[in-house]
C-alpha cells in the first residue's frame, strides 16, 4: 500500500508542476507541450485511484468525491490545453 500511496502523489503532484515547468518555458506551444503531460499525469493518477479501489485501498464514497475532483481538473486543463493553441480543431 506504501508503494501506491506514493505513486499516486507523485502522479498528482506531477500535474501542477508540469504546468509550471510549461509556464517558465515563455511559449505557448512549449506550455501546451508540458499541459499535455500534466493531463497524462492526471489520466495515470485516475488509473492509480481505481485500482486502490479495486484492491480494497479506497473506499468507494473516497474514490466518488476524488473521481468528481479528478473530472473537474480534467476540464480545466482541456480547457487551459486548447487556450494555449494544444489543440487544433
């Protein structure tokens, strides 16, 4: 449990920092470069929660109230990604 409980910190902290690493570049296709991996992050950190949940880690009202946080930051960052120019069409 120790070992996922890391890996899904790492996983969402991974999100932000990206983001910020993205924003020091001073351009937007490097910014939407680096919002693309956060968004990845995110989808490894919604893969990391269902499977504790699977394993009986994660309750499944914990799970819900994560899931609805985890959809919200979703839509930011699709939102943020074709702001940027990340996505054509």
């Amino acid at each position: 449990m120790y070992g996922l409980t890391s890996q899904i910190r790492r996983a969402a902290l991974s999100i932000p920092t990206n983001i910020v690493e993205g924003y020091a570049r001073k351009g937007d296709k490097e910014l939407a470069r680096f919002v693309n991996i956060a968004m990845g992050s995110l989808a490894e950190t919604e893969y990391l929660l269902e499977f504790s949940t699977k394993l009986g880690y994660l309750k499944a009202q914990d799970f819900g109230r994560l899931e609805n946080l985890r959809a919200e930051v979703g839509k930011l960052l699709w939102s943020f990604y074709k702001k940027v120019g990340g996505f054509e069409g």
